[in-house]
C-alpha cells in the first residue's frame, strides 16, 4: 500500500522512515522531501507543494493513507481538501488546528474547559497591550496570534522587552507572523517556571493513544542560553514525566482537550501536542498546543517505536485508537541537531556535508535541511541534521551521538554539547 507524507523536515524524515519499515507498506513518498529522503532507498521523493495537486497526486497514485508534519498546509485545510475528496488522511481539520495556529483560540478553548493554563489577556490595541504590561510587571511573556515559524513568543524578564515585542508583533509584524482573521493580535501571559516536556497524542476525534514522553532544547546554547530555536536536540523519555505526571497530563490536560473539541463540533483528528511546563510539585500547566508531531521530538521517539506505524495510523483514521496498544523499546533514545552556520536568523545554504555515519540498528541521521547537488550533499535550511542514538542509558545514548556528530563536517556546523543535560542530572 502506498504512503504519502507532507513535509521535508527531520520530523518526515523520521515518519517516512518508520513508515517504510511496515510490511504492509509498498512505498513511501516524501513530498517534497530532503537530502536524506532522496538517499534512503526506501523513500520517493515527490517534488509537490501545492494542495490542490498533491491531492490529485494522492488519487492518481491510490495512495492508501497521507500523514502530514508540519502544521502550515494543516492550517491550510489540507485535511478538509483531502478528506473531500474521499481520501484517508491523518491530521486535524483547518479548524481544529487552530489549536497551534491562533494562541488566541487556545487559550480561550482551555479557560472555557478547565485546562490549567497561564493567566492571560488577549490584546489588538496597542496602548491596552501596554497598559496590562505596566500593571503586571516583568517576567512576563507576549505572544503572537498566528503562526510564526517558532518566533511568536518573547519571554519578556524586563518589561521594556514586553514593550518592544508589543509594537514588532501589533504595529510592524516584524516577527512575520500570518496573522489570523481580524489582523495582528497578541496574548500577554503570566510567566510560569518550572521544568517543559513535549506530550504527543494520537488523536482519532474521540480516543486518545499517548506517545513516549520527550523532552526538546529550544535554546541555541548551552546551558539554555541564546535565542529560541525550532529544538537543538531531544530525547525520550524524559524522566520530568513521572507515572504521577502523565496521569494528571492525560486527566487535566489530554482527555479534556479532545472531549472538549468533540462538544465544540471541531472533532480533533491527528497527532497532538501539548507543551508542558511541570512545577516541583508535579502541577502542570500547558504552554502551548502543536497541531503535530514535534521537531526533533519525533526523532527519538520513533527510533523507539516497536509498533506499526502504518497500523496505528490506520486505527487512528478509522476511529480505533481505543484498540491499540503502542510497544515502546525501553532504551532511550537521544537526538543532537546539528545546525547551519547563521540559524536561527540567517542560515547559510550550500556548505557540503561529508561523513556521515554508516547505517547501524542503533542510531539513525535524520536530515531536515538538506540536498543533492551534483551528486554532492549541501545544506539547504536552518536544522541540517539529527544525529540520533539508542542507548541502555542517557549516558550512553548522549555519548554515541555525540561520537557520531563527530565524525560528521559541514561548514559552520553549530550544535549544542549539553542535550539530555536535564535527565543526566535526575538520573539515579
Ligand atoms: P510556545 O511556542 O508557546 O511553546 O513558546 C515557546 C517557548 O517559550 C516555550 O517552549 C517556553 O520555553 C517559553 N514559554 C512560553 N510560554 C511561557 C510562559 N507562560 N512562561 C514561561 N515560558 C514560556
Ligand atoms: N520542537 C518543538 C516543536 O516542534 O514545536
């Protein structure tokens, strides 16, 4: 049966990957792909972007099941246009993505369901916006409404920095947001502490299926210093997700959700994610929504899949998810990213990448940004790479794809030292 995948990161790459290991998969196809797709013998890249014609793709082709990662053609309707057309597609609706695509809706949908979130108030004036930042106080955090590619959101520890992200995100949309019906808009939020997961459900508009627990690095440095990045590296599971905290996250924050978006009439279908920040007590308030598999979440956790994706996927476009039970390899798995030169705000393109590992069963480079030219590999985006391992402990994981990354060269390559830092520390 054949398999479309949308998307051409790390994220793909890891799910068109699994995809391709089932045996009732005929082929796979990465529309459009990256370097690493092309070069996986399992995986078609297919050089389409556009909706309309991947669909049409998609019946020509009697693709069996379309599973898309990232979140700008969800929010597009891809879903909507797929499924009108008689086909199996695996994601949420334009309307249930605005989960991820308007902070706005997110927000109002956990208040008007009781899901622990942070204080907040939704702005479109300016000099409001500026008021409630002098009457709040810094820390405190702004985010755009709208997707923003990772940079809508400035956490703001002086309240000038609140200020200024006010005036880029409602008068110069310098961040390049897409902003939603109504023009620009911002959420200020209350600043919350504590230690983030990533939380990634199967969704089939009434079941939920949980994946391994994940924990990203958004900060460029080491040590959680420099700028938000889309994720330097992750690793699962991650051990802030105590058998207590994935209780309550499925009690207060997953199952609410989707029974929630069931009673609203936008039924939630797909992968779904929420940002988690955990406090020392094991409280959990959700940070965000995602509409999809995470990037680089998805790395490690599928490298520690057992199950079928392609099964699970069926269950989940069939209204099954209730029926499966998902078998994990109980080693860790860890991801660094390796990144170009001038990320996150101006990547190089075009630096040859050489020496890249030999295929072995426990570790897997996934490619995000690169391609082929002249038989060569080249960078072509900001995350080039995810070097990921599997390893009996986050030790091991940590060192073998750190002595993998090693051996690989790009100019300008940038990585963080420190992934799995948080877990190391809490190992016994
Ligand atoms: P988001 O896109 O909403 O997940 O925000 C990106 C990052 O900003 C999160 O991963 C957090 O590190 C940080 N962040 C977002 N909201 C808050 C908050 N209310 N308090 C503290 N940090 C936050
Ligand atoms: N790694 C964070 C995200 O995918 O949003």
């Amino acid at each position: 049966m054949k398999v479309l995948v949308v998307g051409s990161g790390g994220r793909e790459h890891a799910l068109a990957w699994k995809l391709a290991q089932s045996p009732k998969v005929s082929s796979v196809h990465v529309a459009p792909g990256n370097g690493g797709t092309a070069l996986d013998a399992d995986l078609h890249n297919l050089p389409i972007t556009n909706i309309a014609q991947l669909r049409q793709w998609a019946i020509d082709h009697k693709v069996v099941l379309t599973v898309v990662g990232p979140e700008a053609p969800l929010a597009a309707g891809i879903v909507d246009d797929f499924r009108s057309h008689g086909l199996r597609v695996f994601g949420p609706t334009k309307a249930a993505a605005q989960l991820e695509s308007s902070k706005a809706f997110s927000k109002a949908f956990m208040k008007r369901h009781g899901i622990p979130t942070a204080a907040y108030e939704t702005f479109t004036d300016p000099a409001l916006a500026h008021a409630y930042v002098d009457r709040m106080g810094a820390p405190i955090v702004v985010k755009a409404d709208g997707l923003a590619a990772g940079k809508g959101v400035v956490v703001a520890l002086a309240a000038t920095d609140a200020h200024e992200a006010i005036d880029f995100m409602l008068l110069d949309n310098k961040l390049g947001v897409s902003h939603n019906e109504g023009g620009a808009r911002v959420v200020i939020e209350e600043f919350l502490q504590g230690e983030e997961a990533s939380f990634i459900v199967l969704c089939d508009g009434r079941h939920v299926a949980a994946l391994a627990t994940s924990q990203d690095h958004k900060r460029l440095l080491d040590d959680d210093l420099g700028p938000n990045t889309g994720g330097m590296g992750a690793y699962s599971p991650a051990p802030v997700v105590t058998p207590d905290v994935h209780a309550r996250a499925m009690r207060e924050v997953l199952l609410p959700t989707i029974r929630g978006m069931e009673k609203d009439g936008i039924p939630y279908t797909g992968f779904l994610y929420a940002g988690l920040m955990i406090d020392g007590q094991g409280h959990i308030k959700t940070l965000e929504f995602n509409c999809r598999m995470g990037d680089p979440e998805t790395q490690p956790i599928m490298m520690r899949l057992k199950s079928d994706l392609f099964d699970l996927l069926m269950a989940a476009t069939s209204g099954g998810l209730d029926q499966v039970e998902l078998q994990w390899d109980r080693r860790i798995a860890l991801g660094v990213v390796l990144a170009a030169a001038g990320y996150p705000l101006n990547p190089r393109k075009g630096d040859a990448i050489t020496g890249l590992p030999a295929a072995a069963p426990d570790a897997m480079v996934f490619h995000a940004g690169t391609a082929q030219a002249d038989d060569r590999l080249v960078t072509s985006g900001g995350r080039v790479l995810c070097v990921t391992a599997l390893a009996d402990s986050v030790k091991t994981a940590q060192q073998r794809a750190y002595d993998l990354v090693g051996g690989i060269h790009f100019d300008g390559a940038q990585w963080r030292r420190d992934i799995g830092h948080r877990a190391i520390r809490s190992a016994p």
